[in-house]
C-alpha cells in the first residue's frame, strides 16, 4: 500500500495546527521579557540559560518525574487486570464493561475534582476514618493527595490501550499452555504477558508522559504544596508576574527530554523487531 | 470506494463548518461584548440596558487578570468593556491596549468619588473608571477560632498556627503573599530593598509547613466546609460566604492590608466604542450602581449610589472599612525591576 | 505440588476479581459523591446543606445550559470522528510503511501528548490571533469560534488514537492481510475488509479516549475563542458558573444529568446490538 497517502492527511494536520503554534513558542522562548512584563523580540539563549538553575530541577522536576512513574505503575497495576477481564467477556458485557471504565469521564473535570475534595478533605469521612485507624495523613495538599486524583484522571488512558492489545489475544493459547501443565500464573506471565507489550508501552506512554506536564490535579489536589514542573509552567503564563519566555523555554526543554528517552525507545524497538 | 473519499470527507466537512461560521461570525450591531470577571453584574442590569437602549449585552467571562492580560495581548479581539484590576489596567496601557475614554460621554463620571479618581495607575482616568473596590485581608470562621485574627501575626507566627496546622490558607499569588509577610515585617508591599523581599521569603517559607493550601481560587469554598479556618483573601469573597454561613468573618489586620479596584475600560480593538461609553455611563449611574452592589457585595467607587445601597451593607466595617483602617492600606504598585526579586522569592517558596 | 498449584492458581484469580472490582468501585466513589451533592440546598459544592432539588431546578431555568451542552456534543463528535480518522491512517502508514524520515515525523507526532496543555493553549491562541485569522480575513472570511475549537481538539486528540491503534497493529498478524492479496483484492479492500475489522476495538478504544480529552478541555477551548462570538462549551460555561470561586451544586446536578444520559445511550446501544445479534 502506498504509505504517504496514508500518512499526508493527518501529518499535513499536525505540521499546520502544530508545528506552527510550537514555532511560535520557540520565537516566544528566544526573546527576552522586560522587568514590566513587556516581550522583546530577539534571538537570544538568556532562558534556556536560567535553566540551569537546580531550582527548577530538583523540586519541581524532580516531583513531577517521580508521581508520573507512580502513577504509570499505579494505573498499571490497577489497569491491567481490568484490562484482561473485560477482553475476556463477550459481546455486550464487554462493550459495557469497558464503556463503565470511561463513563465516570463523561462529566467535567472540576466537578469531579469537587467530588474528590469532598472525599479527602481533612473535615471529610476518609479522613475520619483514617484517623479512627491512628491514621492523620493530610491528603489534601500532600503528594498522596496528587497521586490518587492523577491515577484516578489517567487510568482509562491505562485500561483502553491495554484493552485494545488484550483483546486481541488468543486465549486458547492460554488453555493450550495449561493442558500442557503450565500454572495459569506461568500461562499468563510467559504468553500473555509479552504479547501484550505494545498496549502496556502505548498505555505507558498515554500516562507517564501527559503527567509530566500536567498542572490543574497537582494545582487543585495539592493545593500549591507540592511543586511540580507542570505548575511551574503554567505560572509562567498564567501567574501574577508573568514570563512568557521563561516558561516556553520550560516547555520545550521538558520536550525535548521526553523526546529523547521516546527516541531511545524507538531504536531499540526497531532493533529488537529487527532480530526477532 | 478510496481513500481519496475520506479525505475529501474531511476536507468538505472543514470547510462547510468554515464556510457556515463566515455567514455568521459578523456581529451584530445591536450587541455589546463584556469580558469580565464571573457573576460581577446582576443579570437584572443587561435587561433594563436592553429595555432601555435595545442593545443586547453578551457576558464573557475571565478568571484572572493575568488571563485577560494574555488574551489582549495575543491580538484577541471582539471585546467592548473589560474590568481589569489597578495593577492590570497600568500593564494594559502600556502596551496600549486600551481605548481613550472620552470622559464627555460619561456625564456620570461626577458620581465617582473624588478618592478614586486619578490613581496610580491612570493619573487623569484617560483610559479606565474605578468600578469596584476592595482589599486584602484575613478571612475567618468566628466559631473555630479562640479569638479573632488581629493582626498578620495570626497568619505567620509559628507558635499561633500551631493549632491551626493545616487550616490556614494563603494566596497563590506572589505579590499579595509577598505583599503580606513585608506588611507584617513593618515595610510596604512594594518594597524594592533585596533584603526585606528575603526577609519576607523566609517568613513565607517558615509559614509552609502550617499551611493548608496556596490558594487564590478555592479558599471559600475550604472555609465554609469547616476545613479552613483563616484564610488570606480578598474581601468580597468573604463577603459572599458570609451570606452562607454568619460565622464566616473579614479583618484588615492592624498593619494594613491591600487596597484595589476594578476597572471600566474599553480594549483599543472593540468595534463599538460609542456604545460601550453608553454601556459605562449606565453602570454609574446611581441606582443601577447600587443594584451591583447589593447583588455583589463589594464596596463601589460610586459616592453617587451609596443611598440606594443596602445599610448592613453601607455600614460592614468588613466590606466599607472605616477611615481609620482605611489609610492603613496600600496600592500594590509596579515596582520595576524589583519584580524579578519577587519572581525568584515566589518560586523559591513553592518550589521547596 | 498440583494442589499448591491449584490454591496459588485460585488466589491470584481471586486477587484479579478483586482488584477489577476495587477499580470499578475507585472509578465510581466521586461520581457517587457527586450525585448525592447534586441534592444539596447549599450553594457552594463543599457544603451538604441537606436535600433539595433546588439545583436541577437552578439549572434548568438557565437559558445558557442547552447550547453550551450542544456545542459541547457537537466539538467532541466531529473532533472524535475526524481525528480517529487521522490517527488510525497515521497508525497504519507508521507500522505498515517504510518512510524516509520516519523518526522526525514520529517526533511530530508524538509531541501533542509531550506539550503541556497551557502551552498548547498559548501557541494555538497566537497562531489563530496571528496568523490564520488575518489570513482568513485577507480572503474575506471570518474564522468562526466552533472551526476554530474543533481544529484544536483535532490536533490534541490526533496522537491519542495513533498510539491506541498502532499498539495493536503492532503485532498484529499478517498473514490474514497477505492471504487477501493473494486472493486478489485491492490494498483498499484489504483495509476496510481485513485491516480495519481486526483493529476495530483499538480504534474504539481511542475515539473513546479523543471523546473524552475533548469533552473536558478547557484551556484549548478557552484560548480558541475570540471576543464577541459567545461560544460556550460546557467546561466553558461550568467555569463562568464558577464565578471567581465557589462552584455551585447545580454543576454536580449537570454532571449527573449528563451521566444520566450516557447511561441511557449505551444501553440502548447495547440492546441494539443484543437484537441483531439474536436475529
């Protein structure tokens, strides 16, 4: 089949309605803010340079790689058997199963945030309970408050990918491997397991890399206590002193690192279809 | 059947949406287009314009200054009457967004306090009319406190949050949260001395492991739940929550707080200048003015309107704050260079 | 030895149903929290001022509710179906094709998902207000805030779909799609009659995903728009509620409205689909 005919319409899309706004961002990041919050125009690396502060590192950076990872094994862990119990229905209760998984997404984000300040609030039940069991962790405003509200947003984002790749599977292989004497935990972890890769990956990547970013959870969830790279950038835009340049320097260095480790990735994919 | 047919799907159905939004996307003449904070005028108000003047008024709204600045900024444009806030009208001005009034198309301008008028920002109101004002302080809930907040010391000593660990919430804002740690250190909030900004960041960072939340969007909400028990806010807010719960209290701390006002003016791109002077002219008139403030509970820059506002509005000393109180509050001004002193304590204080 | 098998086999079965069941409950605890305080006098979220009905009645006196649901509906169907389109396509040219310049153009493609939607937001706003609305203009058409939306949630919900879909393309097998040529049929046919059959849950999957990114999007959505045009969505129209703080119950009772009736779709759908199965 002739592969640019396939790849033009939507790469046309992305190079127009993409890649020019991000050019934007770039001009935006090589100019220069002035102390009344004026953009000068210009070429220069004075941003990228602040960006050797460990201040934004450490922290911020530091935060947001960390709950991105624990959210990503989190969903996954969460997601999978999920995943492979809807795959293995049939007909209408898979398809309601796997719409049940997406529903609670049919609302709005902030209403649902709402909700989840009810339930964690430190005047709110799971709070009382916790603290009838010797437990007194703040969840609002702490990074286990982050986590929850990020694994609650990002799990379809796990479940679906998984979902598409599971399903896929024979399951006769499974039943195969076990008259054979295989315990289903050996069927599993030795069939289903690596041919179910791709969806782990693609759910992997649907998860851990939009985390990175991500501001309004770690903002709303916790409450402006627990930096993160994403919060950091959004100040810079929508903050009381703003920095235009400054922050989309900040996002394109955050892209450029995602970028690279997704290269690594891809190569090594490629090599490994290569051999195998 | 080819995949040409897809494509020239999509394409049609671009363009058809194109094409229908070019019939429709001119304005009509008889709108006015407000970009301005959420439920800051009585619907009420856009009836009686449209009786009276035909004109329907459409609301946009905008969350923050920054976001409106932004937006302006970018080259949006459609906009006839925005309400920016002191600070954002000086920002606007320079980079000459904003439309010259002509202030003859607004005889009720005289209703306008002689206070509020040529401020900092706008020394001869060529571009902007003070609207709505308020201020800075602490908010509380009277039935979870021992005693009532005073001072700022109430928000920033260690040994009086330690009850309140994890109750207290502070704006998620660096000028006012900067702002109120240099009044509680005895300096103005636009101080420019690199050691009082340094001194106000370590005050702020020995505050952070008491705090609840920053917070500039929720914290009224926190309060009436009960989770809250003070918080650093602004004075309608709290206003508001009082209408839900009395227990819900405002103070100006003894060393002053933040004074500030929203704006009137007309973004330099609107179509429909003539129009949105009448639009002004309306909202100072006395009676409308007072309908505003009645609904929002924030104090108005009009002197006119005052004997049509509510009395145990009038006589809040919370939301009209008495004269005394009064010229204890300072104007959070642009302070130059020194912003960038502020930038660095602020990310500082949030990134650790 | 086969009985230690058996109890281990029957404990991780167990932890499976229990852990699908723990999800289900964790992915429903806010939407029933939700419900109940869409019945709540109060008129800030947090508060349970005890039952009332007050908020559907609130909300259904808005005038403003009805279009900004519409517009709503309408951006995630149309943006849904065309990016679907669009990432499957891409999916497919990436797994099934060798290109020149393969990695640069993956790079593009995998930036939308890289970006931090605040950024998307600002470059999107800068491009409409710089460069494509005074072209249209030059032409002497006026861009409409709806294409204007639909292009971002188009360009943000893109990449979503191509990594669902290629994730199962991956490693799909071939032999089916090589057997077809082999028996004759055009590459387009072997697409819709081979291809896309055996990636339809993936590209289920994704729409499902690209529906629900645009449903909830703010920032795009809000940069998108210019002045004058009114052009609400619901995430538009909630945040206007919103006022500068306090988010009122009647956006609980929205919500519950809304899962009300997705509710009713898909089981109609499903009972649809049931009859046909059965005939």
């Amino acid at each position: 089949m002739n592969a640019r005919i396939l790849l033009w319409p939507g790469f046309a899309w992305l190079v127009l309605f993409f890649a020019v706004p991000l050019g934007i961002i770039l001009l935006i990041s090589l100019a220069h803010r002035a102390p009344d919050g004026m953009i000068h125009w210009g070429i220069s690396a004075e941003n990228y340079l602040r960006l050797l502060d460990p201040l934004y590192w450490a922290g911020p950076f530091g935060n947001s790689l960390v709950l991105a990872a624990l959210t990503t094994i989190v969903s996954l862990l969460l997601g999978y058997p999920v995943a492979y119990a809807i795959a293995r229905r049939s007909g209408p209760v898979k398809n309601l199963l796997l719409f049940l998984v997406i529903l609670p997404f049919f609302t709005n984000f902030l209403v649902r945030i709402y909700a989840w300040f009810i339930l964690l609030r430190p005047e709110g039940w799971i709070a009382w309970l916790l603290r009838a069991l010797g437990l007194d962790l703040g969840l609002l405003g702490s990074p286990l408050g982050v986590l929850i509200g990020l694994v609650y947003g990002y799990l379809p984002f796990m479940i679906l990918p998984l979902y598409a790749t599971v399903e896929r599977l024979d399951f006769s292989l499974v039943e195969a491997a076990q008259d054979l004497g295989a315990s289903r935990w050996q069927s599993f972890w030795r069939i289903i397991f690596p041919l179910s890769r791709p969806g782990v990956i693609a759910g992997a990547v649907l998860v851990f890399i939009p985390v990175l970013g991500e501001f309004i959870t770690p903002k709303l969830l916790g409450g402006g206590k627990v930096p993160m790279f994403g919060v950091l950038i959004e100040e810079k835009f929508l903050g009381r002193v703003p920095d235009w340049p400054l922050g989309a320097a900040m996002a394109l260095v955050l892209m450029s690192l995602v970028l690279l480790v997704l290269a690594r990735y891809f190569h090594q994919l490629k090599e490994s279809r290569w051999v195998g | 059947m080819t995949l040409t047919r897809i494509y020239s799907f999509i394409a049609l159905a671009v363009l058809g949406l194109v094409g229908l939004e070019a019939c429709a996307g001119k304005q009509a003449p008889h709108e006015l287009h407000l970009f301005i904070w959420a439920n800051y005028i009585d619907p009420e108000v856009y009836r009686l314009f449209e009786q009276e003047f035909g004109v329907k008024v459409i609301e946009e709204n905008v969350d923050s200054n920054e976001t409106l600045i932004l937006k302006l900024q970018a080259g949006v444009t459609g906009y006839d009457i925005i309400t920016p806030s002191d600070y954002a009208v000086a920002a606007l001005i320079r980079q000459g967004l904003l439309a010259e009034l002509e202030l003859s198309k607004i005889p009720n301008f005289q209703n306008i306090s002689q206070r509020f008028r040529g401020l900092y920002y706008d020394p001869q109101n060529r571009y902007s009319i003070p609207y709505l004002w308020g201020t800075t302080g602490i908010g509380y809930n009277a039935q979870k406190l021992e005693s009532p907040p005073t001072s700022w010391a109430d928000l920033f000593e260690p040994s009086r949050l330690e009850r309140y660990k994890h109750r207290v919430s502070m704006l998620d804002d660096p000028r006012e949260a900067l702002g109120a740690a240099l009044k509680y250190l005895g300096y103005s909030v636009n101080s420019t001395d690199p050691q009082q900004i340094e001194a106000a960041k370590n005050l702020l960072l020995a505050q952070k492991p008491y705090l609840a939340r920053y917070d500039s969007e929720t914290y009224d909400d926190f309060l009436l739940s009960g989770d809250l028990v003070m918080a650093h806010g602004w004075s309608g807010e709290f206003a508001k929550a009082r209408l839900e719960n009395p227990a819900i209290r405002y103070v100006i701390p003894q060393e002053g707080g933040v004074i500030w006002t929203d704006n009137l003016a007309i973004p330099t791109s609107s179509q429909k200048i003539e129009l949105a002077h009448t639009f002004i002219d309306f909202l100072l008139r006395p009676q409308i003015n007072a309908r505003i403030v009645n609904f929002l509970r924030y104090p108005s820059a009009n002197d006119a309107a005052k004997p049509y506002i509510l009395p145990e509005i009038l006589h809040d000393p919370s939301i009209y704050p008495p004269d005394e109180i009064r010229e204890r509050l300072e104007w959070i001004r642009d302070v130059g260079a020194a912003v960038q002193l502020y930038e660095r304590a602020w990310e500082e204080i949030k990134s650790r | 030895m086969g009985r230690l098998r058996r109890w281990a086999d029957r404990i991780i079965e167990s932890l499976l149903v229990l852990d699908t069941l723990l999800v289900y409950i964790f992915l429903y605890l806010p939407i029933g929290v939700l419900v109940l305080y869409s019945f709540s006098a109060s008129r800030y979220a947090l508060v349970w001022g005890g039952f009332s009905l007050d908020p559907y009645r609130r909300l259904f006196a808005d005038p403003e509710i009805a279009p900004a649901l519409l517009n709503s509906v309408v951006v995630a169907a149309v943006s849904t179906a065309i990016a679907t389109i669009l990432g499957t396509l891409l999916a497919l040219a990436f797994e099934r094709a060798r290109l020149r310049l393969q990695g640069s153009v993956e790079a593009l493609v995998y930036l939308p998902i890289v970006i931090p939607e605040i950024v998307m937001a600002v470059g999107l706003l800068l491009f409409f207000a710089q460069v494509l609305r005074p072209f249209f203009s030059a032409l002497g058409l006026t861009l409409g805030p709806m294409p204007a939306v639909l292009l971002g949630h188009v360009t943000f919900s893109i990449s979503y779909v191509m990594v669902v879909v290629r994730a199962r393309l991956r490693d799909l097998d071939r032999s089916l799609e090589e057997a077809a040529f082999d028996l004759g049929a055009t590459s387009w046919q072997v697409l819709r009659r081979v291809t896309l059959p055996l990636l339809a849950p993936a590209i289920l999957s994704g729409a499902l995903l690209a529906f629900t990114l645009s449903l909830d999007d703010f920032y795009v959505t809000y940069f998108s728009t210019t002045g004058g045009s009114g052009f609400k969505t619901l995430p538009l129209y909630l945040y206007a509620l919103q006022g500068r703080a306090a988010i009122p119950p009647q956006m609980n009772a929205l919500a519950t409205l809304m899962l009300l009736a997705s509710v009713t779709l898909i089981a109609l759908a499903l009972l649809i689909q049931r009859r046909t199965r059965r005939a």
